[in-house]
C-alpha cells in the first residue's frame, strides 16, 4: 500500500524540525516547505493527501495559501496549525479555504498524530467512492463549503463560557438567516406562551444546539446557487427537510435519548436531502431526475442510480463527510432509505428513515420526492422507540409537521 504523504508549510524550522522528530515513525511520507510559494511548488509536482499549514506566515499567510490549495487541489484535506487566535482570521480561514481543523501551537503530540490518522481515515473513505460519484464530485470546480456563518457561530459556541448575547450577536450579521431563525422559534412545534421577538430570545429558548442547526439548514437551503436546476422545488426540499428534523428531534425525545442526541437527531434528519440540493445545482437534467421518479410512481434512488449510477443521499454522505461532520451524521445521511445498511450508527440512521416516512406521510409530498420510501419493519424497534405505532404517529405528527413548517 502507498505511503500517505502529509506536508507542513511553515516559516519557522524549529516547528518544522518538531514535525520531523515527532511523525519520522508513523510511515508516512512527510514533506517540510518553508513558504506557500514552496509549499504550492511541491503540490505541483507530487500528490498530497494533507497539508497543515501554518497561519501567520510573510508573503502569503495560511488562509491565503490553504485558499489556492482548494482551489488547485480541492480533495486535498487542508489545516490550520496555529497559535494565534484571533477568531477574525481563523474565520477567514474557514470560510475561503475551507478548512478541515484547527490545530493550536503548541500541540499535544499525541493529539496531533491522531488527527492527523483520522484526516487519512476519511481521505480512504472517500477515496473508496464508485467511479459515478467520483465523476459528478470531479465535475464541481471545488466542494461546496459549510456557510461562513455558520462555522463562525460553531467558534463561538465552542466556548464554555459563551453567553446567548454572544451567539445572538453573530446571527443578525445576516439579518434574513436571524429573520428565518425568529420565525421558525416562533413555529406552534415549540410551544411558545409568548412570542419571540429577538434573537437573543430564540437562543434562549433554543439553546445553541438547536440554533446552529437552524442556521446551517437555513444558510444552506437560502443559498443562491442551491436550486441550480431548471424546474427544482427549492421550497418544498426546504420544508421536507426542515420539518423532517423537527420529527426526528420529536422522536428522539420520546424515545427517552439524551438532549445532545436529540440535537444530533434533529441535524441529521434537517440535512438528510442535502444531497438532492447538491444534484440540482451540479448535474445537468436532475429536476427531470425527480419529476420523472414521480410520474412512474418510484424512488428517487431508482431513476437516480439508472441515470447517473450513484444517488442524491451517497452524495450527501460524500459531502457531510468533506464537511467533516460526525460519522453518525454522515451514516445517516447515507443510508436514511435502507438504514439496515448503517454501519456506525443504527439507531440514528433507523429513527432519520422514520421521520421521513413520517414528514411524506404528513403532506409533503411535491415533486422533489418521488415515491415514498419503504418503511423498514425493524426501524422502529433499532431506534429504540419500544411500543410506538406508526399508524397512530402518522395522524398525530400530521399536526406536528404542520405546527412546524408553518408560514415557512
């Protein structure tokens, strides 16, 4: 097997050499540059599976270089490492380079070899894709990045000490991604004596998990480019996919799981379509995709893997994964219509596919959708939720789905 090759950009030898003692074992085939221009030299003349550059360098700083990086080389994984931290640049980073992680100077050895292995893990794993998916990924001039806003709030809620103003404060830097937040904490679904009317009100009432959630669903589904295809029914995706989450939330609290899971239920099911969003800004004729699923009264997947030969959720899944989203997250999305499949996590995969048979059951069927997939009789009993009857769900979360999406 091929050697991985990993290489560090720095401006300081000391580091460099650092990296050399620390990594000479580990097999991998390591390269030291002391600039970007060096560093952009050698990605030209050989394959690099990872770069970590650093932040502060004269010339071209990291954000700069990890920019021309993506762009040059877009599968490559590409890191900070960093001991400043000033959250206006590493924002930037974020947000041009769109980087994997963050590594702070100085650096646990340990932890350092470990994100490393883990960014070559996920590096395999995409690199395993069918020849179709890796086709439609190679025709995207680079990977769509997570929206700079919401990786600025994920920055600032990793502070313990982070307060709602805080959060709130970085949300109304786009006042209609704040607007849309407002309105959906306002929804019946989370039963409101009185109404919201400030964003610091919704973060309190929420609590953060939730509202990054919101605002990485709604900056995705709000996004310009998201409803490239003639003919795509931005909207409807939109309120299926939103009112999904809201169910899997729902379901998961029912089910007796824990509140950081219940959050985790509610992101996944939110972007379990995020693949479908993609399909229609990158490939030609995917609306048709859609309306003709509909017409013959069959799955999405069906006309999806005829035509293209992958689907919209392998799609997803590549690309929750690119994000660098948790493994149950990306399994989710992957196998949300068979999730006897899964393979990290059944019971988060088992309880997505039931709210979304739920949400097509509850009226959101368009011509985004298809026909409904088929429900997996051990769905219910993987995601824990013991005695609960579908038929008895269908009716009640018809209100549930509606209390949801309302006025959205």
């Amino acid at each position: 097997m091929k050697a991985a090759t990993i290489l560090f950009v720095d401006d300081e030898q000391g580091v460099l050499n650092s990296v050399r003692r620390l990594l000479r074992r580990e097999g991998w085939n390591l390269l030291l540059a002391n600039s970007a221009a060096e560093g952009l030299q050698i990605l030209g003349e050989q394959q690099v599976d990872v770069v970590v550059s650093d932040m502060m360098m004269p010339e071209m700083d990291g954000a700069m270089f990890l920019k021309q990086v993506k762009s040059l080389y877009p599968t490559t994984v590409r890191m900070i490492l960093t001991g400043f931290s000033g959250r206006e640049m590493v924002s930037r980073a974020f947000s041009e380079a769109d980087i994997h992680e963050i590594i702070t100077k100085p650096w646990d050895d340990a932890e350092l070899k470990q994100i490393l292995h883990n960014a070559l893990e996920q590096g395999a794993d995409q690199g395993r894709v069918s020849p179709q998916l890796r086709r439609i990924i190679s025709q995207m001039q680079t990977l769509p990045a997570l929206p700079a806003l919401y990786q600025e709030l994920r920055e600032v809620t990793s502070d313990k000490e982070v307060s709602a103003a805080n959060v709130a404060q970085v949300i109304v830097k786009d006042p209609s991604i704040a607007a849309k937040v407002v309105q959906i904490a306002n929804s019946a679904f989370f039963g409101q004596r009185r109404q919201i009317d400030t964003m610091n009100n919704a973060v309190v009432v929420l609590g953060t998990g939730l509202i990054e959630t919101l605002v990485l669903s709604t900056s995705l589904f709000s996004s310009p480019d998201g409803g490239g295809a003639d003919g795509f029914d931005q909207p409807g995706l939109w309120r299926h996919s939103i009112g999904c989450g809201f169910l899997a939330h729902e379901l998961a609290r029912r089910g007796g799981w824990a509140k950081k899971r219940q959050e985790t239920a509610m992101l996944a099911g939110t972007l379990h379509e995020i693949g479908k969003l993609i399909c229609a800004q990158y490939l030609p004729g995917y609306a048709q995709i859609l309306e003709s699923a509909t017409a013959q009264g069959v799955a999405v997947q069906e006309v999806e893997r005829s035509q293209t030969g992958t689907t919209h959720s392998e799609v997803g899944a590549y690309l929750a994964d690119w994000w660098n989203m948790p493994d149950s997250i990306v399994d989710a999305i992957h196998y949300h219509d068979d999730p006897s499949q899964a393979t990290v996590d059944r019971p988060l995969a088992s309880l997505i596919h039931l709210a979304d048979v739920l949400a097509q059951s509850a009226g959101t069927q368009d011509k985004n959708l298809g026909r409904s997939p088929d429900l997996d009789p051990e769905a219910v009993e993987q995601a824990g939720l013991g005695d609960l009857a579908l038929d008895v769900m269908t009716a009640e979360f018809q209100d549930l789905f509606d209390s949801a999406i309302s006025n959205l």
